[in-house]
C-alpha cells in the first residue's frame, strides 16, 4: 500500500496539490485521505513530474497540508438504471427527494468515450415542440442540439420545462428526459420538480442536481455525470433521449473557477484555457447513434446580456438551432421572450427537411418582420398614418406576427390561470401565411395575443 502514497503539499480552496513520488496516479483516479477516507478527491491535472493538482469533492474542511492521501486506482461512477426516472440525485447518485436510495449495483464512468464516426446517426427528422415560434423559426432537429440563449429573468427554464413537458407528454413511452440542473438555485429546483411532479411526465424524468452554493467542482463534474445517464438510456435502454442542461454556462463558468485555482493563464475575455476542449468533451458525447436519438437542448445564461461573449461564443459551432431570448421583447409582455430575428438560425431551416410551404412561409415572415424594424423608425417619428398604404399594410401584419408567436405554457399555467396550449406545426404555419395574405387585415393586433390557433379569433 506504500508506493500508492502520496501527501499533500499545498490547498487552495477545492485545489489541492498532492506528490506522489512513486507510481504516479491517472489522470481523473480517485484519491483519499489516509486517516480520513471521507475526504474524496479527484486527480485533475500534472502541475510537475511528480506533483499532481487534485480537486476536493467531499469534505474539503477537513483537509491539511502534510496529510497522508491513497490513491484507489479507480475514476468517478455514476449509479444508472430505469429506477432514476422521476429521482432527483447528486452526482454521486445520492437521493435529493428524500426517497429511498437508489440502487448503485450498475455504475457507468463519468468520462466514456463519445461514439466513433460509424455510430453516430445523421437522419434529417424534426422535433416537434408545439412551441409556435420555435417550431415555425427554429426548427429542432431530432437528434440535434436546441440553445436558448438570455440573460437573467427572461424566461429560459421555464421554456425548457415547457419543451419537455410537450415532447415527453406527446411521446409518452418512446422518449424520456435527463435535466441536469447546473449552478442554479435550489429554489428553481423545487419549482421544476414540482411542476414536473404536476403535470404527470415526472416518471419519464431524469433529474441530477448541483446548486450554485456548491463547490465548483461538483457543479463541473455533475454535468459529465449527466452526460452519462443520457448515454445510459440510449445505448443500453435504447430509448429516444432529451437532454436539458440549465444552465451550461455555469458548467463554463465552474471549469473557470477551478483553472482559477490552479493559477492557469486565462485565454480571451479571461476564461480557463481548456473551455474549448471541455465544450468538446460534452457535446461530442451529446450525440444521436444508429440506434436512438439523442435531442439536447441547453439554457445558456448570456452574462451582461453580451452575446459576443467569448464563453457564449464557444457554444456556437456545437448548435443546430438557436433561441435568442430579449429582455426588450419581455418588457413587451410577449412570451415566450423571443427575438425572432435574432433567433432565425436553425440547420433545418431547409426546405428538404421541413417542406417548401414552411419554408417559404418563416422566409416571408422574417421578411416582414424586418420591413416593420425600419417602419417602426417612421411611426415613432411621425406616427402610422405618414406612411403608404401598403407599409401600413405590412406593419399591422407584422405586429398581428409578433403578437400571435405568444403562447401560454402548460409549464405556467398555475401561475397564470391560463391553460396551456400545444400546437401543431402544420397549423402555425398555415395560420402565419393567412396573416401574410392579409385574411385577418380587419382583426385588431390585441386578438391575437396569447391564443393558439388563429381559429380562435371570433370573426
């Protein structure tokens, strides 16, 4: 047991520096405390031949310099099987519902490796949301990779909750969901455990929490653990997975704090050096196989609602479609949040994927909501009616577009007193066109917010 040895030099916060002057230990091992096998640490990175920089999980108060630590020749598990739908666990599978524990007979490691180029599917299918403005502008593809993008307060969570509420309800039995809630309130926690809990798809839910009062290696590790339990129900259930991240982040901005420790030199706009491989890392697992989909849809929180952010920006490439939530739009009273010209690109905005009718009609939809950007110059200035015939024309329709994209969630139903709609992607679209051609010119704009079909305008 000797030469597997090491002590502690020197801690930093969760950063601990560790020498093991023999058998040097793997990166990702699992190390103890000798007189105090409690303290759970994980190796991280080289800092010199022999010196090894560790990061604390558990117990980190109760580490010292000098201290005796085992190296146990083993990396980080996650508990997996069918019984974590409608659980709530940590990342070392512990219960957070206050249920009974759950079963770690089968563990999966945290760091599996991402499908080879042959698994991996490239099938063209979209994901119905029956979210109007989602659906009609920025089309999932199933197996693809959904990011909505906003600042604090806009409404990110709750259209997450709302995406999987639809889809899980709508498919019961053939897709299931993993949230992985990073670096978020344990409020927030509550509040989507309970209106899962509410809406009956709680039992096709996977849920691991990491709160934001948590160290920041357990906020960084728990997204790879949930990465896992998605890989779990895909390859060995073979079901359809969702995977929601909220938020990712948080997961960036832990992987931050812990290079912070280890005194790396920051990259551009002062992010760890790594971030580019650990957005890597995690999206190249976050992949649909021959077998079954895997659809990911992530909350990026925008610090300073900077989109040009470097963090934000390293998300991107990974992205099949973007949703852009706008605080001005949701001072508005329009919700969902969403900045339709900012949020117009979507890899299935493609007429071979979603017909030419739909694709024709979210162009002239874009169009128009463009047009109305620079009349609405015009109308602050010198009001509606300087404007020609056909400008007011397009303007009226413009802002019937914009308030008919509203929509009331089942997600918030308690909250508004109003009872959640799911619509059918053939219908918005047939419904945007008849605004275009001007079937509801004689409507007023306020008949058209928050309803669902276009058919329920009373004529």
């Amino acid at each position: 047991m000797e030469e597997v040895k090491g002590r502690i030099k020197s801690i930093n916060g969760q950063i601990v520096e560790v020498i093991f002057p023999k058998n040097k230990p793997q990166l990702y091992s699992i190390i103890v405390m000798e007189d105090d096998p409690s303290v759970l640490m994980q190796v991280y990175a080289a800092s010199e031949e022999t010196i090894f920089y560790c990061i604390v999980l558990e117990n980190e108060t109760k580490v010292y310099r000098g201290a005796s630590v085992i190296n146990l020749n083993k990396v980080l598990t996650i508990p997996v099987n069918k019984n974590l739908l409608g659980r709530v666990i940590d990342l070392f599978g512990n219960p957070l519902d206050g249920l009974e524990p759950i079963s770690k007979d089968k563990t999966f490691n945290i760091y599996n490796k991402a499908p080879n180029y042959l698994q991996t599917s490239t099938a063209k299918m979209l994901l119905e949301t029956g979210i109007k403005v989602i659906d009609l502008f920025s089309p999932l593809i199933k197996g693809g990779k959904l990011g909505v993008f906003g600042g604090a307060g806009v409404g990110k969570t709750l259209l997450l909750t709302e995406i999987m509420h639809n889809i899980v309800s709508y498919d019961k039995g053939k897709t299931i969901s993993v949230f992985a809630g990073i670096g978020e309130r344990i409020r927030e926690g509550h509040e989507l455990h309970k209106s899962l809990k509410d809406a009956n798809v709680l039992p096709s839910v996977a849920l691991i929490y990491a709160n934001m009062g948590q160290n920041p290696a357990i906020r960084f590790l728990t997204t790879y653990a949930a990465v896992t339990i998605a890989e779990y129900f895909r390859d060995i259930e073979k079901n359809d997975v969702l995977f929601f991240i909220d938020n990712a982040f948080r997961f960036m901005q832990a992987g931050n704090e812990i290079s912070m420790l280890m005194n790396a030199i920051p990259s551009e706009d002062g992010y760890q050096p790594t971030l580019e491989s650990e957005m890597s890392e995690i999206h190249e697992r976050l992949v649909s196989t021959t077998s079954n989909f895997l659809s990911s849809i992530e909350a990026i929180y925008v610090p300073n609602d900077d989109i040009l952010d470097q963090g934000i920006q390293a998300l991107f490439p990974y992205l099949d479609s973007t949703i852009i939530l706008s605080r001005d739009v949701y001072q508005q009273g329009i919700l969902p949040a969403v900045d339709i010209l900012s949020s117009s690109y979507s890899k299935a905005l493609n007429p071979q994927i979603i017909g030419q009718k739909h694709y024709e009609v979210a162009l002239a939809a874009q169009s128009l909501l463009k047009k109305a950007v620079n009349l609405e110059r015009i109308v602050s200035l010198v009001g509606i009616t300087e404007l020609s015939t056909q400008d007011q024309l397009d303007y009226s329709r413009a802002k019937k577009l914009q308030n008919f994209m509203t929509q009331n969630f089942f997600a918030s139903q308690n909250q508004t007193g109003r009872s959640g709609a799911y619509i059918k992607i053939a219908t918005t679209v047939n419904d945007v066109n008849d605004i275009l051609i001007g079937k509801y010119d004689h409507v007023s704009e306020d008949k058209f917010m928050f309803i669902g079909s276009a058919s329920e305008i009373l004529l």
